[in-house]
C-alpha cells in the first residue's frame, strides 16, 4: 500500500538555533528600521517574506503601512 503522508521538499530548511534566529531577528531590525523593506531583506538573506514578517513581529517592531512606491521618500524631502 503507498504511503499517504507529505513528501519533505529537499529545499526546506531545517529549525534554526534559538541563539541564531535571535541575533538574526536583531540584525532584521536594526535595517528594518532603517528603511530596508521586508521584500529586500527576505531577498538579501534567502529567507521568505513570511519568515523575516515573523521575526520582525517576534522582536516587536513597529512594522509600516503600506505606501505606493516613494510617497515616503517625497514626503521626507519636502
């Protein structure tokens, strides 16, 4: 009889260290707060959008609305 449970991707990571994913969860922030989106950052380390959301939420950032594209920065120039 075949087996009915979920395959693993290869792909798929396993549990980070509580350590890591806290000096990870730090250094997201400190350039999430400094401007970097969650889009680059999931870019910049490999790691979801979902992933680095989660770590940001966990570490209590404040996290920013949703703007289209350089309304902020237009608004910091005036």
């Amino acid at each position: 009889m075949k087996s009915t449970s979920p395959t693993v991707s290869s792909t798929r990571r396993s549990r980070m260290p509580t350590a890591a994913r806290e000096k990870l969860a730090m250094e997201l922030k400190r350039k999430y707060d400094s401007g970097a989106s969650i889009r680059a950052l999931a870019q910049e380390t490999g790691y979801s959008y979902g992933f680095i959301h989660r770590l940001l939420v966990e570490s209590g950032v404040r996290l920013r609305g949703r703007s289209p594209m350089g309304l902020d920065r237009k608004r910091l120039e005036s």
